[in-house]
C-alpha cells in the first residue's frame, strides 16, 4: 500500500512539474511575441519645417527654437551673412501623455501667435496585431498682430489662419524613414480678391541616418491648388516649399541646419505663400534647435 501511495505521489508530482515547465514556456514565447513599437522615425518633432509624426515623451516640455536668414540672392554678405534679414519663432510644445502633445509659439514674421496640438493615432510597431506605419494629426491655429496700415476697418477674425496636417509616416530600417503629409492650410483673409482662401498640399519628407548622431533630412511641399495672384495684369504665383538639411543629436538637444527656399516657419507660410525659388537664387540658410526637459515622470499607461 506504502509503495502504492508513493508511486502515485511521484506520477502526481511530475505531472505537477511538466504543467509548469508547459505554462513556463508558454510564457516565454509570450515574452518572445511581445508587441514593440518602432522608436526615433524621425529624430525631432518636425521632420524640417513641417511636424512630423514624433512627440516629446509624456510629461516633458520642449523648447523650439527656429530661425532663417535672409535669402542668399538679396546682397547676403552686406545683411551681415543674411541676419539683418532674419526671421524667428519661439515656441513651447508639451505632451500631456504619449498621444497628445500641445504648444505655444510666436514668430517675428507678421508678428504671429500660433497655438497648436498634435495627436497620435496609430504607432508603427512589431510583433503581435503589428502596425506597418504610424500616424499622426496636427492641427494649429495662427493670429497675426502686425498692426493694421490699409485704413479700412477689420474684425480680430481676419487675423486668423489655420493648418491641418496628417502625418503618415513609417521607418523602414534603421537608416530609412519616409513621410506622407496631406496639409491643408486656410486664411480667413486673402491679400486680393483673387486669390484663394483654402490652399492643399501633399508633403513628402525622408529622413537617412549617417550615423548615431547625424542625418540627412529632405522635404518638398507641392500646393495641389497653387496659390497665385494678378499682378498688375501678370499672374505671379507662390512656390512650392523644398528643404534640405541635416539633424544633429547632442544629449537632449537636436540641430537641424538646413536651406529652403521658404523664409517663413509656420504653415501658412512655407505651405501657401513661398515668394521665391530655389532656381532664382532665392534660398535661406536657417536651423531649428530643440531642448527637452522633463517636468513629470510619466505615470500613464503606455500608448497601446
């Protein structure tokens, strides 16, 4: 009877112990198959003078600053290497969580105040329900303040534009990552009757990594509706927006130098109302730079 019990004690036990390693392995292969999501398509928030799908971590607060000089074609060296012509923005972005980001910024051009947020919808990822790319909407809201010098009489609305972008992106390797931004950009007041107050466009931005630190970032901006205008009885249009440059990482800040054939940093301005070509001479040597800071550790469950 005792070897009896004893014999099935030890059937039981390594039943026991086979469950186990069954259950063990299984959670391994879990672990295995965990889904990861794709980090860094681009290294900034902005791909050049457009967002990109990237946000600053959740909690942390990004200071941007962008500056152009002025164009090369317009007697660069006499402007002080194009710096009595400068153009600047300042701005603050900050992530309430991994998908919302919201920010502040004020540029020198027309002296203009833009508030803006950024949402992130899906996010390229690997392994289980894998998503082969990331997306991303931006919206922002622009309120000129330079003073009024036609004498006729105006509401605060006239002051007001707006841009809309959705930010389609993937990385597709470590070196390699495209974008895909269909922009609209609309302006409560035109300059003439005759242009158009509502100006699409599909931007296109890449972005190839040199190194751990470096990479070289492209982005080309076509108005599929080019905004133009009469001109004493010359139609004269705006161009489309090119950018070509480099990102530089160091610690918690990113450069971007680059050259554009866009003087100006917001949306209506680089998308709608870019006077000058890069055939014509008329390119502005400018750069970005971003500092991050961390305000609060992020206690919000991960983006899922």
């Amino acid at each position: 009877m005792n070897r009896a019990l004893f014999l099935f004690g030890l059937v039981i036990c390594l039943s026991e112990l086979e469950a186990q390693d069954d259950l063990l392995a299984e959670l391994e292969g879990l672990e295995v198959a965990r889904k990861e999501f794709v980090t860094a398509t681009f290294k900034g928030t902005q791909v050049i003078n457009a967002p990109s799908n990237e946000l600053p971590g959740a909690g942390v607060l990004q200071f941007v600053f962008q500056h152009r000089f002025g164009s090369l074609s317009d007697d660069f060296f006499y402007n002080f290497l194009g710096l009595d012509n400068d153009d600047v923005r300042l701005g603050f972005d900050y992530a309430l969580n991994d998908r919302l980001q919201i920010g502040l910024g004020r540029s020198s051009f027309e002296k203009t105040y833009d508030a803006s947020t950024k949402f992130r919808i899906l996010r390229q990822s690997t392994g289980p329900k894998a998503l082969p790319l990331s997306m991303t909407v931006a919206a922002s809201v622009f309120v000129k303040s330079l003073k009024w010098t036609d004498g006729l009489p105006h509401q605060f609305s006239d002051r007001l534009s707006y841009s809309f972008h959705l930010v389609i992106s993937r990385k597709f390797s470590e070196s390699f990552s495209l974008a895909l931004t269909p922009s609209l950009v609309h302006f409560n007041l035109v300059d003439r009757n005759d242009q158009t107050n509502d100006v699409v466009a599909l931007g296109l931005g890449g972005r190839y990594k040199l190194n751990r630190r470096i990479s070289i970032n492209a982005e080309y901006f076509p108005q599929l509706n080019q905004n133009s205008y009469l001109d004493q009885e010359q139609k004269r249009v705006f161009f489309n927006s090119f950018s070509l440059g480099f990102d530089i990482e160091t610690g918690g800040h990113v450069f971007q130098l680059f050259f554009s054939n866009s003087r100006g940093v917001i949306a209506p301005q680089y998308i709608a109302q870019t006077p000058g070509s890069w055939k014509d001479g008329d390119v502005f040597f400018g750069f970005n730079i971003s500092r991050v800071f961390t305000l609060k550790k992020p206690d919000l469950p991960a983006f899922n």
